[in-house]
C-alpha cells in the first residue's frame, strides 16, 4: 500500500472517528506521513542542487534510506549526502543507508 493510500485512509478514519482520541491518533499518523513526505522532497531537491546524483529518499521512523542514480559514486558524493540528510532530518549516519540502484 502506499503512502497516498494510507494518508486517505487515515482521513477517513479522522472523519468516522468515534473517540476523540481516534481521530487525534489518526492525524498524528497522517501528520507524521506528511513530514517525511516533505522532507523527502526537501531533501532530493538539495542532492540535486549541489549537483550529486539524482536519488530518491525513502523516510521511516528507524532509517533514511537514499538510493542514488549513479553507478559509482565517489566518497565526496557519500559525504555530502550524508551532511545533507544529517541536517535537514537531525538523524545520525547509522541511521542513514546510501545505495546505488545499479
């Protein structure tokens, strides 16, 4: 399922909610899906703009996963990345995976 499923799903359960506490857990949730969608973006967007390789970012609640559209990708690419992710999530490099999608 992703993320735009669950985000609908969870309007609808903030609709029909029965309990207050419900409909404050189910935007908690769609609120936390939200941020890391927009992080994610924020954060594709400056790789791009530092002139790193084109990637795409992937958010949980335990990792940052970044796969990256270059086959082999200097260790100055890495470590830009990782300064980029680090500060715009407050997260640290243990819980940021880089990969190559080659």
């Amino acid at each position: 399922m992703d993320r735009n499923q669950i985000i609908s799903m969870l309007s609808d359960v903030i609709a029909e909610a029965q309990t207050p506490s419900e409909k404050e857990n189910a935007s908690a949730q769609k609120l936390k899906i939200i941020g890391y969608m927009d992080k994610e973006k924020t954060i594709e967007n400056l790789i791009q703009t530092k002139g790193l390789p084109e990637c795409m970012v992937l958010m949980t609640d335990n990792a940052v996963n970044v796969t990256i559209n270059k086959q082999d990708p200097t260790q100055s690419d890495i470590a830009k990345i990782y300064d980029i992710v680090m500060r715009e999530t407050g997260r640290s490099a243990e819980g940021i995976i880089i990969q190559s999608k080659y």
